[in-house]
C-alpha cells in the first residue's frame, strides 16, 4: 500500500508522475456512457467492476469516477437502469486496488455532509489516501422526487452546496465540537472522528457547467471536470476552456486542474473503428432511452423545432451522451490525447462499450505511445 499522504500535492497528482491522469467514467451504471443496444454493451455488474479495476490498477491507470444515478432513462435497455452506489462502490474497490484513485460521486441534497464527511473518512483510511469526492448538485427532477426532495432554483443549488461543503470541511479539520448556522443547515455542537488520511483530505472535484456552477468549483474544488459543447465535439474546444477556467481560477487566486470526459474506440485500423463507432453508436442508438435523457432536460418535440429536436437526438448518440469521441487507430487516439494533454488537461475519464473486452487494448497499445510522446511515465 502506498505511504501517507503528505501534501496534497501528492494527492493530485495521484501518487505518479503522469501529465495526462487516465480513468474510467460511468463504470458503475448499465451502458456506461453509450446509450445503445448492441448485446456487449456493459452491464455495470460488481464481478465486472472489480475486474476492471484490478486490471486498469495493474495497468497503470489512474483513476475511476462513477456517475451518481438513481433510475433509468427507458427504452429498450432501460439505459443506467442498473447502477451502483457510488461511495459503497468505491470503498469495495479501493480495498481492491493498490494505486488508483476512485471517486465516489455525492448528490449532496441527498446526502447529510456529517454522513458523508464520515463516509469518505473511512474510504479514505481503507484506502490510504486513494479516496476522491464528486460533489453534484443534482438536475433530475425524477429521481429527486423518489426521495421526496424538492430541488431548488438553479443557482440556489449551489449555496446549499457551499454550506454543505463547508460543514464536511470543518468535519475534516475541527477538534472538538463545532456549531454551524447557514441558510440552510443548522449543526449543534458536531464532532467528527477520525480525520481523513495522512493530515490531508480526499480530493474534490465538480463538473457544473452554468456561471454558478463553475464559481463553485473555483472556490472550493482541486479539480473541474468539464463536458460543454466545445470539449464534446473538439480538440480546439477544450483547449480553450483549459484556458479560460484556469485564468478564472487565477484571479481569485487558486489554481485548478482541469478534467474532461471522452468516449473512445481504439481498433487495428481506422476504417475498422469508424466502422464500429457507427454500427454501436448510430445504428444501434437506444433511441428511445435518448429521448428520455432529453425528455428530463425539457427537450422534447413539443418543446423546441423537430428539425432541432433531431439534431440534438444525433449529438447525444454521436457523442456518447456528452463526450468528445476518440475512434481510431492506437496512433491516432494517442495523438489525440497528447493534444489536450499539451493544452492543459490535467486527466480524462474515458468510457468504452464494455471496458473489459477493450481497455487491455487501449492499454496494450495506446499507454506506450503515451510515454513515448512525454505525457505518461513508464509504469
């Protein structure tokens, strides 16, 4: 196991020396990031969880991020219908791994940032400073009615978020006890222990995209996970906001790593992955269950133009549900990841059609390219 973390660089910097961090996005829910039909789609199963991580853990990967979903979006494969709690998740997996960092992701409406606070503690002892935390404010109605919780405005989300991250802070940090009086949490005489692992603290990440959202992570976050528009269909797209967060990120005087999301299909040839990007992600879209991602945003046929509405349906399948598609060939892909990893993307989650059946490739083929291009060390 690794020693105690002593700053919170080494945190950051996931214990190695790579420029480019590499993970896992969406491991934990059925389909992962591609909403489609074909019968190797992943199953988001535990036995293949922990395969998985052991083997991207031996291979040299860095991290695994979970996507925090409650219910499906329907259709034929009731797409995320299947999914894993992400921090009970994580806590099995990181008692799996020896060198990754794996994420749980936390709605916080839906979590008491006391309970949390204590239960990335205790992955974090497990781990030996391995654990990260995802905050999310939440956007889906559906699912937080399940729990019987009104969301609130837009922007008002993110207040709650700062007190709620505020109280998990001073858990971490207080001795004794400690009271808390916010707008909307009131905390008599709390008191965590342990703290977290190594006199540090896991590390916080959170991908909102509005001007609120993006304030949040600035203030409080080690790293902002970004998927707009630009990072999902360009190269150009997220060197730009590389660019642009961090200068933001500067004039209130932090600094902050920059993550994006991306789906890849690595085979022998181009022809051959283009092929199959097109047979998985167009010709077998789970139509249905895109319309219902849709239909939870207030996009539907009523809503805006079909002509638009068409449109959208296309750059949700195409994109991997909102991820840059890296398809091609182990050269190309590589060449594609060492141009954000120069822009100044810190790490990218990427996601597969079944992780199992394609990451030893991406690993076999496209890691050593990366190492010999200067943007990952040798494992």
């Amino acid at each position: 196991m690794l020693a105690p973390a002593a700053t919170m660089k080494d945190r950051i910097a996931m214990y190695n020396g790579n420029a480019l961090k590499i993970g896992l996005f969406g491991v934990n829910c059925s389909g992962s990031r591609t909403a489609t039909k074909v019968p190797e789609r992943w199953s988001a199963s535990w036995p293949d969880c922990l395969a998985l991580a052991r083997l991207g853990d031996t291979a040299g990967l860095d991290f695994m991020l979970p996507i925090a979903r409650w219910k499906g979006y329907g259709g034929e494969t009731d797409f995320h219908g299947r999914s894993l709690e992400t921090i009970t998740w994580a806590v099995g997996l990181l008692a799996a791994t020896k060198r990754m960092t794996i994420f749980g992701t936390v709605h916080a409406p839906l979590f008491h940032p006391l309970i949390a606070a204590k239960e990335f503690v205790t992955a974090d002892h497990i781990s030996e400073g391995r654990v990260g935390v995802n905050i999310v404010v939440g956007w889906n109605e559906g699912e937080f009615e399940m729990f019987g919780v009104k969301q609130r405005e837009h922007d008002l989300r993110y207040d709650y978020a700062q007190e709620w991250i505020d109280v998990v802070m001073q858990a971490w940090t207080r001795d004794g006890t400690f009271d808390y009086e916010g707008q909307f949490l009131q905390l008599k005489s709390a008191r965590a222990y342990p703290k977290p692992f190594g006199d540090t603290r896991p590390l916080l990440m959170n991908a909102g995209a509005s001007g609120a959202g993006q304030a949040f992570a600035l203030r409080n976050c080690d790293a902002f996970f970004v998927a707009t528009g630009g990072t999902r269909t360009s190269l150009a797209g997220s060197a730009a906001m590389v660019k642009e967060t961090k200068a933001a990120a500067r004039a209130i005087g932090r600094d902050i790593e920059i993550f994006t999301v991306g789906q890849v299909i690595c085979r022998s040839t181009q022809k051959e992955a283009e092929e199959y990007y097109r047979y998985v992600n167009i010709e077998n879209a789970d139509w249905e269950a895109i319309d219902g991602m849709l239909k939870n945003r207030n996009i539907t046929p009523r809503t805006i133009p079909a002509e638009e509405y068409d449109a959208k349906r296309r750059y949700f399948a195409s994109n991997a549900v909102g991820g840059y598609p890296f398809v091609g060939t182990p050269d190309h892909i590589a060449e594609e990841l060492e141009i954000i990893s120069r822009a100044g993307v810190r790490g990218i989650g990427l996601s597969f059609v079944n992780f199992l059946n394609e990451v030893p490739y991406f690993c076999d083929e496209v890691l050593p390219r990366l190492v010999r291009q200067g943007v990952r060390t040798k494992q």
